[in-house]
C-alpha cells in the first residue's frame, strides 16, 4: 500500500458496546464509555 492509502485507512469508532465487551475495560475507558452510553453518542446491547 502506498503511503497515501495507509493515512486513509481508519478504523471507525465502535458505537455499539455489549455488557461483557465493557467488562474487559480498564477504569478510564469504561467510564468514558458510559459517559457516552449516557449521552446517547454510544449504543448498550444487551
């Protein structure tokens, strides 16, 4: 891949979380998440 198709490749932000994938969440991460979860910028599948 060419330099150029390397920085256009992202990665889309997970906006669907499951219970048990938020588990595995280190403090910092898992309180960010439900922030968002709570503003409704982020999905709970249950």
């Amino acid at each position: 891949m060419t330099k150029q198709r390397k920085s256009g490749l992202r990665r889309r932000q997970k906006s669907y979380w499951h219970l048990y994938a938020l588990q595995n969440l280190n403090s910092e991460k898992f309180i960010k998440v439900v922030d968002k979860i709570l503003k409704n910028e982020f999905h709970l599948i249950k």
